[in-house]
C-alpha cells in the first residue's frame, strides 16, 4: 500500500512539473503592467497586454491603454470590431473623417462602447484614462488622413 501511494505521489508531482508555466489570467490593478505604446498611436500613451496577442494573425486579445489628459487619436478605422470599456477618466468619442472636438461625445468611468469594422472614428482622453480594448488579433490602426499615421514612415501598417 505504502509502494502504491508513493507510486500516485510520485506520479502527479511528475504532472505538475511538466506543465508550462501559465499565463497570469487574473488581475489587480496594481499588477497590470503597462509599458510604451506601438508606434502606430501617439507619443504619450502606455500600453499592457493583458490577454492573447493583439499582434497575432488571429486570436482573441486583451489590452489597456492609458492616456494622459489632452491625449488625441487622429481619424482612424480597425478592420475588426474594436470593443472599449473605459476604466478610469473620461474618453471623448468623435465619428467622421475629419477631428472636430465639437462633435465629440464624453464616456466616463464604466462606459462601453464598440466600433465596428471600417467605422471612421477619432478619441481624446479628458484627464488621465485608461480604457481596456478587447477585439479579434490583429490590432491594426487604418489612419483616414496617412499624414496623421505616428508610424515611422507614416503609411498603413500593422504592428
């Protein structure tokens, strides 16, 4: 009996060391880990992965993106459904072609909205925020205007 119940101990301590270590796929706040931004946004702005990889050909990704205040995203479109929660501050939503501040509408902390694909749009944040995007990979940024594109060598591109 004593051989056998070594033999079970022995084996699941075998299983457990061969796994992988796991991805971390819980959070708090003061573990989100965010660095700088691709440089297909703004200078500014700080990014961190949360889930998957929004780099990737295809997958299901996570991200948060923090702003500071005055932070602007020019014209752009996504070719996936981009889906946006804000977390903290205010993120200021704009549709059109063209930046106009005027026709902007303010989504405080809790605050959800999604563009689809192709949908021209434009951002500023009012004071610092934060906002976690989730979506389908990969995370690519078509600016209306190539002039607006922060991309070294501007044009459309992906990250």
């Amino acid at each position: 009996m004593k051989l056998s119940l070594f033999a079970v101990a022995l084996t699941l301590a075998a299983l457990f060391a061969a796994q992988p270590s796991l991805a971390q796929n819980a959070f708090a706040p003061d573990q989100v880990k965010f660095g700088p931004a691709p440089p297909f946004l703004p200078p500014g702005a700080q990014l961190a992965v949360l889930e998957g990889d929004p780099m990737a050909s295809s997958g299901d990704f996570t991200i948060r993106l923090k702003m500071p205040d005055g932070y602007k995203v020019a014209p752009h479109t996504h070719p996936n459904r981009e889906n946006v929660t804000v977390i903290s501050g205010t993120l200021k939503v704009g549709m059109g072609d063209q930046f106009d501040a005027s026709k902007m509408t303010a989504f405080n902390a809790g605050s959800f909205a999604y563009m689809d694909p192709s949908m021209h749009h434009y951002a500023a944040a009012s004071g610092e925020t934060v906002v976690q995007i989730h979506g389908t990979s990969p995370v690519k940024f078509n600016y209306i205007n190539p002039a607006d594109d922060p991309t070294p060598a501007g044009g459309r591109h992906q990250p």
